[in-house]
C-alpha cells in the first residue's frame, strides 16, 4: 500500500511538472510569436527607409557635397 502512494505522488508531481513545462512553452511561442511579428515590421520600415533614400538621392560613405549633404555651419 505505501509503495501505492508513493507510486501515485511521483505520477501526481511528474504531472504537475508536465503541466507548468506545457504553460511555459504555451508563453515561450507566444512570445516568439509576437518577435517574429516585430521583426517583420522592423524589416518593412527599413526597406521603406532604404527606398525613401534611393528616391531622395541620399547615399552614405563619402560627403563631397554631392546629393544634397552640407557640413554643419560650425565647419
């Protein structure tokens, strides 16, 4: 009788332990879910910078004055 119980309170605690994993994956998707989402956006914004930039004549790297770029009136 007593190897019974312990028998039913390892296969009650291995239960409550599977429970609080499955809740905590559940919140881990979710999560990854919602940074997916969010690194979706952030890749749309950048690629409307980046066209914005095209369209505006704007290019990094070198400043010879060329596309629009003035030095500061401090220079």
């Amino acid at each position: 009788m007593a190897e019974d119980d312990l028998r039913t309170r390892q296969l009650e605690q291995m239960q409550t332990q599977l429970a609080f994993q499955e809740d905590t994956l559940q919140q881990l998707q979710e999560v990854i879910a919602e940074q997916q989402q969010a690194i979706l956006t952030l890749r749309r914004q950048v690629e409307l910078l980046k066209q914005r930039q095209d369209e505006a004549g704007i290019t990094g790297g070198d400043s010879d004055g060329a596309g629009g770029t003035e030095k500061p009136p401090h220079y």
